[in-house]
C-alpha cells in the first residue's frame, strides 16, 4: 500500500510542515490498519478571514436580533448574532496552524475515529473538538517546523478565495425526489412545493443527482456530498427523512445541523 498521507478538500491546506507531516503520519497508520485515509475540509485559517468571519457572527450591540451566546475580547462583551460559533481572533487553533477538520469517518464517534485517538498519541494529535463537541476538530500539538509560503503549502493550497467552515455556500439537491438544501454541516428536508420555491429562489435552481437506490450512483453522490459537508450519514434515513436533533426523530420536513445538535445536548465545556 502506497502512504499517501492526509489529503485536502474544497481549498483546506496546512502551511506548517510540522502540522502536515504529522497528520501523514497518522494517517497512513490508519490506512496501513484497514482505515480510510483522512482528508481535511478545514486546515489553516488566515488571520484576516478569522477577522471577517468574527465581525459577520459577533457585535456588541445586538439590538432586538437574537442573541446565541457571548464571548470577550479586546476587554469587551461581544454578543453572538449568528447560530454557528466562532473563537477571537489569534486564539483558533486552525490560525495557530495546528488542526484539521476532517471529513467522515473521522467528523463522528466512528470505530475509525476512536482508532486514530488511540494512534494520535504517536503524532502529538488529539481530538481537541471533543471538549466542546466538535468531533470533526482534530489539533496537533507538537513543532510547527517550517511554515511555508501559501502559494506552495504541500503543492495544494488554493489560487482563490479559501472557504472556512463557517462561510454560507447553500445549494438544493435533490435525490430519488427528496428535494434538501445543503450547506457545512447542515441539510433540511424541503418536504413541500412552496419550500422548493423559496429555496431556488434564494439559492438558485436544484441539482438532480439522480434516481436509484443506496446502491445506485445517485446514492453515492449522496453520500458523498454529505460527507463533503461535513454531515454524519446517519442524519438521513432509508426514505430520505432528516433526523431531528432535539427529539432524536426522523421527520419528513426535518432539520439537522451542528448547531442544532450542540444545543440540543448542553455541555459546560468552552470552544
């Protein structure tokens, strides 16, 4: 089997060498054990895109918009207007240069992920998203070593803008006539006419991935897209309903996102 180390999705990349070859090495053990290699969505984040993104989530004046939490920085209050979280600026691990989110089966309490925990320890990575409930987050802690320039990081970085998890990219999809709008770790069941219109109207037109069973190409692409997305597979079930995350139910007009499965279950730990 050829080592091939951790890959990149959607414009992720790792600038410090140190980050980047430990990931390889983690994993190809995993690889060289029976596991699927690990492929990142979200490496190194710029500290000007952690900027935007802080600004476009947090205000400190929020007026009569709703208000999901608050964090400080610089001295100040700053209260969370959007429902996705965000860490202050120059205190992300993604702009420390040291973590990865990654896609399944690594995103999710997997028989492979709770692998690469044990066999992280060798690599100096652990799954710091545990500590606030994102499985998906993986951090290494040890030497940066060598941060290179962003035109050349690992041959992969991107020529264009780079897309953070936190940035909106909303399409509709449909699959053996399920219609679903989906975006970074999110996807609602669009269940009626009405619905479908007012999503193409926002996002535009829907992509057929075409018709079949789980087995069939369009079950596939699926999957596949949910796995780009950074969806569990198990949100979905065998007719296409989309697990609730605050009852745990399947539902023809569901919604799941990571958000949502956050405060469906509280946890006292800080992101």
């Amino acid at each position: 089997m050829t080592d091939l180390g951790i890959s990149f999705a959607g414009g992720a990349y790792n600038r410090a060498s140190g980050t980047r070859s430990a990931f390889d090495g983690l994993s190809n053990d995993l690889e060289r054990e029976g596991h699927p290699p690990m492929v990142s969505i979200s490496g190194d984040r710029e500290p000007e895109d952690q900027e935007r993104i802080w600004y476009e989530r947090m205000t400190l004046s929020p007026g009569n918009r709703k208000v999901y939490g608050y964090r400080y920085w610089q001295g100040q209050k700053w209260y969370q207007i959007h429902p996705d979280t965000v860490a202050p600026p120059r205190t992300s691990n993604h702009e420390a240069r040291r973590s990865n989110d990654l896609k399944w089966p690594y995103n999710s309490d997997t028989p492979a992920a709770r692998r690469a925990k044990e066999l992280g320890k060798r690599h100096n990575i652990t799954r710091e998203g545990e500590n606030f409930r994102e499985l998906w987050h993986w951090t290494h802690w040890g030497p940066l070593g060598h941060i290179e320039a962003l035109a050349s990081a690992g041959g992969s970085a991107p020529t264009t803008a780079i897309p953070h998890e936190e940035d909106e990219d909303m399409r509709i999809i449909v699959v053996n006539n399920n219609y679903y709008a989906i975006a970074k770790q999110f996807l609602s069941h669009l269940n009626d006419k009405t619905q479908v219109a007012e999503a193409e109207a926002l996002y535009g037109p829907a992509r057929q991935l075409g018709n079949g069973n789980a087995a069939s190409k369009a079950g596939k692409a699926l999957i596949a897209n949910l796995d780009l997305h950074g969806i569990p597979r198990d949100v979905l079930d065998g007719v296409g309903r989309v697990k609730n995350p605050e009852s745990g139910k399947f539902e023809a007009n569901g919604t799941w996102s990571r958000e949502r499965e956050l405060l469906a279950r509280p946890t006292t730990a800080k992101s």
